[in-house]
C-alpha cells in the first residue's frame, strides 16, 4: 500500500444545481432530466444474467460461496431501475396543468445510478446545514485487494479501518495547531464494474476548530488553516494506517503473520 498509489488527496467539486426552466404555463421550474436506462452496463448485465446464474450454482473452482439469490435479485432490480413499464410516478403542474412520468429507481446498493443520487443528496445537506463554511479536502484510502476479502467477511473491520484512517489524520493536523478537525466518512464497497472495492472517502477541514472567548466574553469557533500534507507526510500517514490495520486484521481474521509481512 504506496502512498503514491494508494491514498490520494483532490480538491472537492462544486456542488452545482439543476438548470431551471419553464413549463407551459411559465412558471419556472427545477431542471429534469430523465435518466436513459439502456447502458451499456444494464445490457451486458441482462445479456448474461442467466449464463451467471446457472454459474453461481456450478462454480468452476473452490471459491467461497456467494449468496445467489440476494445476487440474483440485486443484479434483477439493476436491470428494472429506471424502466418506465416497471413502475412510475407522475407529477402534475397545478399551474399549466402538464404532466411528466418519473421511472421508480431500485435503491439498491450496487446501482451507480442510485448510490450516485444518495451521495449527491448526503453530500448536499452535510454541505448546507453540517459542515462549517472553511475549506476541505477529499481523502481516499484504497485497500489493497488481498486484505478486501477480510473487509467484506468481517463488517465491522470497515469501521475500524475508518476509525484509523481519522485518527492518523487527526494526528497529522494536530501537530502544529491545537483544535479537532472536521470530518465526514464515508465507506464505499465497490467499484465502477460493481466489483468488490472497499475503500474510504473522507472530507476533511483544512485546518482545525477551536473555542475562543471573543471581546464581549461569549464563547465562539475559530478556525485555523493548517498547510496541505507533504508527500512525506502523507507516505507517514499511510504507513501508520497499514501496520495499525493489519495488526487489527491479524487478531480479528487470523491473517498469518507471513501474509502481514
């Protein structure tokens, strides 16, 4: 786990509205788009859905087992999600009296359509009524793929890893500045093929909170900017990470001290 190929730091993109528009009636109104559901991921998804079925039953070799039916459904409910002869809801302007059909969504974890929609919306109230107004900066810790099958084994090793990963930060940003930061976890299970990556995306402040008596006696929050980690702190920060976590794996997994090594 490199610090160069495994934790990167971006900036945050611009949270920015939908366009607005005008019904028939002009009023304006909030920009929609609807989602075209053919992808090419929904079409190779339904083109091999029964070929994938009948391997679950038959696996070619002796990997642990996966569950077919919660596969089965899930992959089902990807395939169903947007499609308007699946279900829809319709929505009447009171003012010009028109009408526009929206496809129910699945809702399913796994569907980059819908865990995109999630993640828009979470992100979008923590940035409007949680997060203070200083600038942030996205962390994202990826584990290598021999420790994701304990991960996704052993649930509650996702936590842990976060609970490191925020810790190592907090240290970081506290060495020259006394406060606590901000910080908003999320941890993602898969990747743009829906395949099995655990990984940890994390906003975090530039900089830390801390309580000050201002000149009237009252008790306020005051920021203070700490500068953006080095390369070096960061290949710091990874390290700590990865021998914390391993030792954790290694208790909790039985993961063989060769295998840590």
């Amino acid at each position: 786990m490199r610090a160069e190929e495994r934790l990167s730091v971006k900036p945050i993109p611009a949270f920015k509205p939908a366009e607005p528009g005008h019904c028939r009636g002009g009023r304006e109104t909030p920009g929609y788009r609807a989602r075209a559901p053919g992808s090419p991921l929904s079409r190779i998804v339904l083109n091999n859905l029964q070929e994938f079925g009948q391997w679950l039953k038959n696996p070619p070799d002796l990997r642990p087992p996966c569950p077919q039916s919660s596969v089965i459904s899930t992959l089902e409910k990807f395939i169903e999600c947007g499609v308007m002869r699946y279900g829809a809801v319709r929505f009447r302007c009171p003012g010009c009296g028109g009408n526009i059909f929206v496809a129910l969504s699945c809702k399913r974890r796994g569907c980059p359509n819908c865990d995109a929609k999630r993640s828009a919306i979470i992100t979008g109230q923590a940035l409007e009524r949680l997060l203070a107004f200083v600038p942030y900066r996205q962390w994202v810790l990826v584990v290598p793929k021999r420790l994701r099958y304990f991960l996704n084994h052993n649930p509650a090793l996702a936590g842990e890893l976060s609970r490191i990963f925020a810790g190592e930060i907090n240290r970081f940003l506290c060495q020259n500045a006394t406060g606590t930061p901000a910080q908003l976890h999320f941890i993602q299970r898969f990747g743009g093929a829906l395949n099995l990556h655990i990984h940890v995306h994390a906003v975090v402040s530039d900089g830390v909170f801390n309580l000050k008596m201002n000149v009237l006696g009252r008790n306020e929050v005051v920021f203070t900017p700490v500068p953006c980690p080095t390369d070096g702190q960061l290949a710091a920060i990874v390290t700590a990470v990865r021998k914390r976590f391993i030792r954790r794996v290694r208790r909790a997994c039985g993961l063989s001290q060769e295998a840590a090594e």
